[in-house]
C-alpha cells in the first residue's frame, strides 16, 4: 500500500532551503547559474594532439567525418568542431561527397 504525505507548499519550500552540512561527503552543492565543465584540466589540454590525429589520419587521402568518428573514437561534435578549425586556417579543404582531405594533397 502506498503512503501519499501532504505537505503545504511553503512546508516544501522550507525543507528544500535547508542547506545540508558540509561535513557529509557524499552531498555536493551545485550553483545553478554556472555553467558545468568537465574536470580536464585547462581548457584546450589535448586539442592540439587531436587536430595532428585528424591531419595525419587524411593524410592518406579524403575521408569523410563518419570515418574520422569511428577511428579517432570522437563525437561527431567533436569532428565538426576540429574541422572547421583546421579549415579556418588553411589546413583542411571541403570535397565533393561530404568528403574532406589535406590542402596540398588535393
């Protein structure tokens, strides 16, 4: 049998502005305006050594950015992003079939 507790809403909210002591380890307080943030460090930590993963993978010729997906084990956020900066500066070229390779190769 389920128990049903009634509660006023001002109960509630009293309840859920109690702030938890900060000896408990296991609770976290989170600030909800600010934006969350994987823990990895600086910002840009191993984004170079994924722009040169892309570059030498078409090095051996086009490819399109499913295949970039699958080997280089990235999101394909992750690829679009670091290929339209590689494509900013010079480095990447867009080719027919959705497909993209190195500027000199071409």
């Amino acid at each position: 049998m389920a128990a049903v507790l009634r509660l006023k809403l001002i109960d509630l909210l009293r309840v859920l502005a109690e702030r938890v002591p900060k000896d408990e380890p296991h609770t976290r307080q989170i600030k909800l305006n600010e934006p969350r943030r994987k823990e990895r460090g600086p910002l840009n930590l191993g984004l170079k050594e994924d722009l040169e993963a892309i570059k030498e993978y078409l090095q051996n010729g086009p490819a399109k950015r499913q295949d970039l997906e699958l080997e280089l084990h990235y999101s394909s956020s992750a690829v679009l992003r670091r290929l339209s900066m590689l494509r900013e500066r010079g480095v990447v070229v867009d080719l027919p079939n959705y497909q993209y390779g190195i500027k000199g190769a071409v």
